[in-house]
C-alpha cells in the first residue's frame, strides 16, 4: 500500500500538480496516463523516493519493500546478469553479502559464528535457497537464455539490458511495484507473458505505458494526470478513453438534457461491464465500476493529432506479388527465406517475425531501398506508396524549418503548410523549429504528416507507434481503420494490430505462415503455436 499525502510537484513556476491525496491499495494496478509532459515518469520518481517533492509525503505499509523498474541500463555494467537481478530483493541481497564477509574472514570467531546463525535463518525466511534458481526461471520468461546468466551486464546488448532490469524490478514478489514503460524494447511474446504475471499479482503496482492493450489487460485502476490534478478512476484505459470522448460529444450537445445525459453515461457504464464481467483480463476479476459516479466522467483536455490518410486514386486489383523472397544479415543471419504472398485489393496485413529486423528488411526490399538474396516483387501498375520506415534520422539531417521541411513533399504554399503542421499539433511558434533539434515524437508526428501528402492507396507502416504518446497512437489507429487502401505494417502494439490487421503473415528463416484472421485468433490457435514452432526450429 501507497500513501500519498498532499503532494505538490512543481519546477520553476510550472505546477505538475498540487494537493494530491491518494491511497493506492494492495491488490490494484493503477494505470498512469497523461499528456506528453504532464508528470506520468514524475510522479512514480515522486513516489519511489527519487524526486523529493515540493511539499507533502509518501509512506508505505509497515516494513513494505518497494522495488522500481530502472532506466538507466548501465548501471549495473560490473555485475554478472543473476547478481543484478537478485539485487532485486535487497534485505537478500545485503543478507547475501554480510554473509559471504563473514566467512571469508580468517580469524573467524565464536561472535561470527553468531552472527553466521542469524543470517542463515534470516536468508530461509527471505527464499534464499530458491534464489538463484526463481531468478533464473524469471530471466527466461523474460527471453534471457541460460548462457547469459553469468555474464557481465555489460557483454549484453541494449534490448536485453531492458529485460534484465525488469526481472530485478520483478524478482521476490515486491509489496509495491513501480513500472516505467514496461514493454519498451519487449516483443509481442514476451509482452503476452508479462501481462499474465502481473494479472496475478496481489500488491500495488502503479505502471507507465503508452501499450493501451497493455494497460487494459493488467489495469484495475486508471490515475488521469489532467487539469493540474491527479486523479484515479475505476476501469482500464478503454474505458477512461470512451467514457471521456462521450463526455466530450455530450458537452458539444448543448440541446441534450441533463438526465438524458446521465441515462446515456449509465447505459455506458452498463455495456462496459457487462463486456468486462467476460474478460479474462484482471480486470474481470476486480468489480472496478460498481461504485462508480457518473459526474465522475469529464472530457479529457488532451489533443489529437489530426491523422487523415485519404487517396488521389482507387487501387487496381492487383496489389503486390512477392515471389522466393530471401534475406539474409552480413553476419549471415536469415532473416527470412521463401517467402511467397500476394496482397489482395484493401487487405490491411500485420508481418510478424522473432527477429524485428526481418519486417524491416521486407519493408526496404519492396520500396526499392534493399537488394534481397533471391525472390522478386511486383506492384500493380495503379498502386502509390505512402513508406514509413522504423528509422527516419536521414530525413532531418538538415536546418530547415518544419515550414519549409515539409513543403518538400507537397505542393502548398506556406499557410497551407502551417495548417497541416497545425493538425499534426505542432503550435504557431513551433513551425519555426529547426528539424534536427526535434524530439522522437516530434520527428514522427512529421513523418506521418508526409505520408498524409502523398495522398497514396497502399501505406507501409515500419513500427508506426514508436515515440508517439497515447494520443498520437489513438488517432492514428482510429484512422487506419476506416482506411479504404492496403496497409502493410510491422508493430510491436497489440491493439493496434488486433484493431486494423485482418490478414496475418509471419516470417521465419525457414518459410511463413500465411492467416486471413485477426491478431487475438493468431496468438490463441495451437495449431499455429506448433507450427511457429516448428519454422523456428524450435
């Protein structure tokens, strides 16, 4: 359990919030959402002990222990990948370590004998015969092979830096668990297996995400950073998103009366229950809206970004045929091997691998960027591509203005250009920015506001969620399901695969697999689960 008492955070004079009361109880995970800049990442170092606040407190239940999930990588570079995760559990830890001094002592006495005794019962009691092996088991789920476990932190790429400092966050079952961005750098897999440990969890937990299926599978709770406040709501982010944009549709009504608009709001409440109370997410099992207030639900004062794909020319019945297509690494890694599709008029299709690189060098091959190792490609004669690629630091290597960048890519004079930059909510004394100082966020709200210009029927999406916040994410995906063109993308966002895929191909060294059904039907079907298994050579 959490307490936090009259809490104010402030730099400067900007005001995070102020009078923040708030218990967070065992039991619960509390989704934290908010604009880009709101507090999200503040509050849990508010929290954790890292940031001390303006003013007010934050206490924990009697001799709970708190564990956060850190984020600089390289912090623990000296230490083997096991030590740094039972490093996790620190009373063991420190247990560990007082220990191992006092037999490493040479004149060792009756006194340390003692001593020896108290800390070997201590260590039964905190699991520490089972350690190393519950540390190991964590650290393959987490996608950590057995190899690597008595290595330095350092021999370890960036992306299995992240797994390792989320299995020390997770390791002994801590009474309050703080999670930043959880899923970053996680694939799709281990994403799935996270979201089952923590649907059993039985303490507090707060978590940052900008993953919204995420946040709906492991959330009971919702904390709104909004209005100068932090506020908690019962639901997931699902049900804050939609109770929040009907909210906001009733106060555009002027004409409607107030008790229709409270019969509205019930009758919403009714059909998001009822939808949950068959939810096999941890939410069914927290009763989360039965003592909620309907003047609770407000409009967001959030912004989204005004993403419209929309097409010069209706696309022709022949898409694109892939024949034979091979790729392989320099290191001579196959990225994939005979891969054979053919994209039929409007299919809107998801390409999955173990190995992220794989769609990435698919996505190249077929805009003309990559030579493959065998296989040929061919567009239909009345088919326009609209590319985003997973890297797009070559496209702002230069000190234009956002202006000035972006009329390069279509025609427009420079009010039309600031209008466009507007919907994409890039304000009036932004436009002047130069596009080599631009944030990740910033580059991409950019690089989907060229794909919009070129007003193409077939849009290839390489990772299209990176960097972008919820709200980005949101309406990006809202738009791409209405989308009449063909969608080729790669992304590591459940939702958003679940929401606009409806074919499915995986590429594997030895092949694919080839479904028209949608992402939830794909991860569920055994017979795919052995199938994967075998092309993987698993």
């Amino acid at each position: 359990m959490i307490t936090v008492t009259n809490l104010a955070i402030q730099f400067g004079k900007r005001v995070l919030y102020k009078d923040v009361n708030i218990k967070f109880t065992n039991g619960n995970i509390y989704g934290v959402i908010g604009a880009n800049g709101a507090g999200k990442s503040t509050l849990l170092r508010a929290i954790s002990g890292e940031l001390e606040p303006n003013k007010g407190t934050v206490e924990m239940g009697p001799g709970e222990r708190l564990s956060v999930l850190e984020q600089d990588h390289f912090k623990y570079d000296q230490y083997t990948v096991m030590n740094t995760v039972l490093m996790g559990h620190q009373p063991l830890w420190e247990n560990m370590q007082e220990k191992e001094a006092l037999y490493m002592k040479a004149d060792f006495s009756d006194e340390d004998g003692v001593k020896v005794a108290e800390l070997e019962e201590k260590f039964a009691e905190l699991g520490g015969w089972t350690a190393e092996s519950d540390a190991a088991q964590l650290l393959q789920n987490l996608g950590i092979p057995e190899t690597l476990h008595q290595k330095q932190v350092a021999e370890l790429s960036n992306n299995e830096k992240v797994r390792v400092m989320l299995a020390k966050a997770l390791f002994g079952n801590p009474d309050n668990l703080l999670l930043d961005e959880p899923t970053n750098d996680l694939d799709l897999d281990t994403v799935q297996w996270l979201e089952e440990y923590l649907s059993n969890v039985e303490q507090t937990v707060l978590v940052v995400s900008h993953d919204r299926h995420f946040l709906d599978a492991v959330s009971t709770q919702t904390v709104d950073i909004d209005f100068g406040k932090v506020t908690v709501f019962s639901g997931n982010y699902s049900f804050w998103y939609e109770s929040s944009q009907l909210a906001l549709r009733q106060a555009q009504n002027q004409k409607a009366k107030t008790e229709e608009k409270r019969k509205e709001l019930e009758e919403f409440i009714r059909r998001f229950s009822a939808n949950v109370a068959k939810s096999k997410q941890t939410t069914s099992r927290k009763k989360m809206l039965e003592k909620l207030n309907v003047d609770e639900i407000q409009p967001s004062t959030r912004k989204y970004p005004g993403i419209i794909f929309t097409m010069d020319r209706e696309a022709g019945n022949q898409i694109l045929e892939v024949e034979g297509l091979k790729a392989v690494e320099e290191d001579g890694t196959v990225l994939f091997d005979n891969v054979n599709f053919n994209i039929e008029k409007g299919q809107k299709t998801v390409f999955l691998s173990h190995n992220p690189k794989a769609m990435t060098a698919l996505f190249e091959i077929i805009n003309g960027n990559r030579e493959p190792q065998a296989g040929t490609y061919k567009w239909g004669v009345t088919i326009t591509t609209a590319y985003l690629p997973l890297d797009n630091t070559k496209f702002f290597q230069s000190e234009l203005n956002l202006v000035d960048w972006l009329s390069q890519f279509g025609p427009g004079n420079e009010v039309a250009m600031k209008a466009f930059l507007g919907r994409m909510l890039f304000k009036q004394e932004e436009v002047e920015k130069k596009v080599n100082v631009l944030s990740g966020g910033e580059k991409m709200r950019c690089m989907i506001a060229r794909m919009q210009m070129k007003n193409a029927n077939c849009l290839i999406l390489d990772t299209p969620t990176n960097h972008l916040d919820l709200e980005s994410i949101q309406a990006f995906n809202n738009n791409l399901v209405s989308f009449k063109g063909n969608i080729l993308f790669s992304s590591h966002d459940h939702e958003f695969i679940n929401t606009v895929a409806d074919r499915i191909i995986e590429l594997t060294p030895n092949g694919t697999i080839d479904k028209l059904m949608t992402y939830d039907e794909y991860i569920y079907d055994e017979q795919i689960k052995e199938q994967k298994a075998k092309l993987y050579g698993k």
